[in-house]
C-alpha cells in the first residue's frame, strides 16, 4: 500500500524514492536497499539518484569502494519543504493536529 505521499503525487521512481527517504531519513541506504524497500526497479533508482545527488536532496553518507550509502539532505530548503508537505497532507487526510504530527517518529 503507498503512503499517502504517494497516492498525491504519483507512484513514479522519484517520489518512490524521495518517500522512502524521506520515512527512514535517520539511516543511511544503499541503492539495493532503496530499490528493495520502496518497491522500485534497481535500473530506474539508477536514473533517479543522480538527479536527486545533483540537486543535494541526497547525498553520500559513506562510501565503502563500490557501495556508497545515501542519506536523505534534511538540511536542504527542498528537503523541509517536502517534509513539511507530507506533514500537510497526512494531517489533511487524518484531520490530526500539526502539533501531533511533528511529534511522531519518522
């Protein structure tokens, strides 16, 4: 099942990917993993993260020779914002308080 993210801006590799990141962004993934978890096929991940590396929304946490682990940039004014969309739209659709919502888990 998509989050709700998901379910308003498309079930696409981008938004895929920028999802998945966005609910683990506490750990660093590799792109098997990203691809595994979110559902998303290994070649298209590889089409996403340069763009999503270019624009720092993403970036590499550790590089371990061929396997480089990827973060989630929150320091990136997109990145917040993103954030703060998700926020908005599950309180939307749950009718649940701001307030509430910034103190779940992520």
């Amino acid at each position: 099942m998509d989050s709700l993210f998901v379910e308003y801006l498309g079930s696409i590799p981008t938004i895929k990917t920028l999802d998945f990141l966005m609910e683990n962004k506490r750990t660093s993934w590799t792109l098997k993993e990203i691809s595994d978890q979110a559902s998303i096929a290994y070649p298209s991940l590889k089409l996403v993260m340069p763009r999503l590396l270019a624009r720092k929304i993403v970036f590499v946490e550790r590089d371990l020779g061929k396997v480089k682990l990827y973060k989630l940039n929150e320091q990136n004014a997109v990145v917040k914002q993103l954030l703060a969309l998700d926020k908005e739209i599950v309180r939307q659709e749950t009718g649940v308080k701001r307030s509430i919502i910034a103190e779940l888990p992520r």
